[in-house]
C-alpha cells in the first residue's frame, strides 16, 4: 500500500487541492480549513501584494503576521515582555481550531462588510483583480408551470451577491 504523504508547505497543499480540482470544483471546508492552517504555520510562504495601478509591489508572510500578533496579545494579557512573549509565540502551532477561527473570522466580516452597501475588493493577484458587493432583489411574482397549467407564487426579496472581475489596471499598461 502507498503511505499518502501530507504536504508540508503551502505550495505542496495548493498543488495537491489543483490536483482534486481538475476533477471536482465544489466547495470544501475541509480543503479551506487546510489552507488556512497551512497559512499560519509556513514560514516561508509570502502573499503577493498588489496595487491595483502599480503591480506588485511587495509581499506579506502570514506566519510572521500571526505570530507577531499572538506576542501581541500574549504580552498584554499577561505583562510578558515582548521580546519573552515572541519567544513563546514562535514556538506556537497553529491548530485546525485556530484555522476555523480564522476562516470564520474572514466570512463574518465579508457579510458584516457587505451589509454597509460598499463593494469589498477581495482579489489583487498577478493577473486577477475581483471584488463582490450586495445588490437588493425586489420580491415579485413567477409563473410557474404545473399539471394544471400555470400558477404563480411569490419569490421573496433577497441581497444577491455580485462579483465583478477584470484585468488589473497594471496589466494594460504593458
């Protein structure tokens, strides 16, 4: 039997999920889960930075970041010094329960945000740049087809979420 090895970095894990996709592009909180453990606890892995004119122009470790904010608070609970408190948080594993955690901190705040009206940018990649808002549905009456011919029946008002994506900007100037 093949031992199935588990990734150790984050480019192994998005290699091994781009590998599941090719065949099932549904949603997976297990996968999502992954990543974002994934995320906290490579060190070496940095999230490009975007402008939407410029490029890129840096990147960010999300390790780094979540350590130091782990010291962070660490020493201000606790009156730690700060150099004692990042000591400890280097240390630090980030669990699947820290990662759901995160995961459900990044929903909260998508539909939180939304709920102001604004649009909320949620991709400046490479070659992709996204972002998502809510547009009001007005209820109103459907016909709807039956044994008996046509009924109709009230689709109730709803916020239908709209994702708009184009070239970045950076992108044309090329």
């Amino acid at each position: 039997m093949i031992e199935k090895k588990e990734p150790q970095t984050m480019n192994e894990l998005m290699d091994q999920i781009q590998q599941i996709t090719l065949k099932q592009k549904s949603q997976s909180i297990s996968d999502e889960l992954k990543v974002q453990q994934m995320l906290l606890n490579d060190p070496n892995y940095e999230v490009a930075i975007y402008d939407r004119n410029k490029g890129r122009i840096g990147s960010r470790n999300v390790h780094a970041e979540a350590v130091n904010f782990i010291a962070d608070v660490s020493s201000a609970i606790t009156g730690l010094d700060r150099k004692s408190a990042q000591d400890c948080a280097e240390k630090y594993h980030f669990t699947k329960k820290d990662a759901n955690f995160f995961r459900n901190m990044n929903h909260d705040f998508i539909q939180t945000y939304l709920q102001t009206g604004r649009k909320l940018n949620i991709v400046q990649a490479e070659n992709a740049e996204a972002s998502i808002f809510y547009k009001p549905v007005q209820s109103r009456e459907k016909a709807v087809p039956g044994p008996e011919g046509k009924k109709t029946t009230i689709v109730p008002g709803f916020q239908k979420v709209v994702s708009r994506s184009k070239a970045p900007k950076y992108m044309k100037n090329e």
